[in-house]
C-alpha cells in the first residue's frame, strides 16, 4: 500500500516526540492554560522543559547570547469570556490579548547578541539528530514540495537523506549534514531589527516593528 496521508503520519511523529519529551524533560511546573499542557518546548542544550505564554527564556551558546519568547494562541483569544477556564496569569492574559487582533496561531521572537562577526549569511534552521525514514512514495511527495519552497524562497536549504551513505570516517571528520531545512534569517523572519549599541532594544511580548 503506497498511500501516504501526511496528516496521520505527522500527528503520529508529533505523540512519538511530545512522550519522548516528557520522558527525558519531565515539569512539574503548572502551564499558563490548560491548553498547553501537551505542548512540548525543549532546551536542547540543557534539557529543561521551555513554558510558552510565560516570558522571556536565555539562549546562550558558542555563537550568540540572548533572549527567546515563546507565544502559542490559546482559544481564549478567540472567544473570550467569563466562563473559561481561567483566572489566567498576567502574563498569559498579555499572550492572549496580543493575538486578539491577528490570525496567526503562534509567534516567535527572538532578542540576540552575536559573540562573533559570521562569516557569511545567518540561517534559521530546523534538524533532526536521526534521518527521517520515508518510503519512495513519501520521499517523491515531500521532495516535490522542497523543491516548491526552494524555487520561492532565495536560500532555502534542505537534506532529506541527513548522514545515510554516509562513511564512518567523513562521520568522524563531520563532513556530514543532518535532516534539515534552512532558511536566510531576513527571509523566515516577519520583522527584523538592527539595534546600535547603546540603543534601547525592541521590548519581548509587542510588535516588532523595522525602522
């Protein structure tokens, strides 16, 4: 049976991950809203578990330092009202009114100050440490839309097959790449701010807005 449903197979792949999560990075910490309790955001550096709607969260490693607010909508941006299942904190309640105006269902900002001057372009990118197993059906289907989204989008990067055939000693010397999707920073991010030493930063939790 060669039929794919990328639907089933994501929601699969999404329980697969949100047990392995609560496994290795296990909270006691109440969520924001009841909502969130299955949504699952992991330092991976550190292991510990990262609770949207709450504030801001530090990122620190070898290339940058800085600050990463996590905003999920809760359904009580769209119809809010006395019987929820609040009383929610300040916080959530800032998270909620803020998407009361939008459409989208999730928002991302990121503050950061980077420790060395690149080299070349910045990328956002998505990896998995293990290649994705797909069949030849699924392979054409998904290849066939990277290749959509590379012909719209300058930069765009991807690998499908992430370290298969590839030898031990290019492993060892890391000349390799996992399964991955990339894309330039100036083309994956809504708003992007230069800010000059000295000058105060854009404040985490309102719109970003470029000068």
């Amino acid at each position: 049976n060669n039929s794919f449903d990328p639907g089933q197979d994501l929601r699969r792949r999404s329980i697969e991950v949100a047990e392995e999560l609560s496994r290795i990075a296990p909270t006691t910490v109440k969520m924001p809203h009841p909502e969130l309790e299955d949504v699952h955001f992991v330092n991976c550096v550190t292991n510990e578990r990262i609770i949207p709607n709450s504030g801001p969260v530090v990122l620190d490693n070898d290339l940058f330092h800085g600050k990463l607010l996590m905003m999920v909508r809760t359904s009580d941006a769209d119809e809010p009202s006395p019987s929820a299942q609040g009383p929610f904190s300040s916080k959530q309640q800032t998270v909620s009114d803020y998407f009361r105006t939008k459409q989208r269902r999730f928002e991302f900002q990121f503050q950061l100050k980077l420790k060395k001057v690149p080299e070349g372009p910045l990328f956002l990118s998505c990896e998995v440490d293990e290649p994705i197993k797909m069949g030849m059906v699924q392979r054409a289907f998904i290849g066939a839309c990277l290749n959509f989204v590379k012909k719209m989008n300058k930069g765009f990067h991807c690998s499908l097959t992430g370290q298969d055939g590839v030898s031990q000693e290019d492993m060892k010397a890391g000349r390799y790449e996992k399964t991955h999707i990339a894309f330039t920073v100036d083309a994956s991010m809504d708003a992007l701010v230069a800010t000059e030493p000295g000058s105060p930063l854009p404040t985490l939790g309102e719109p970003i807005r470029e000068d």
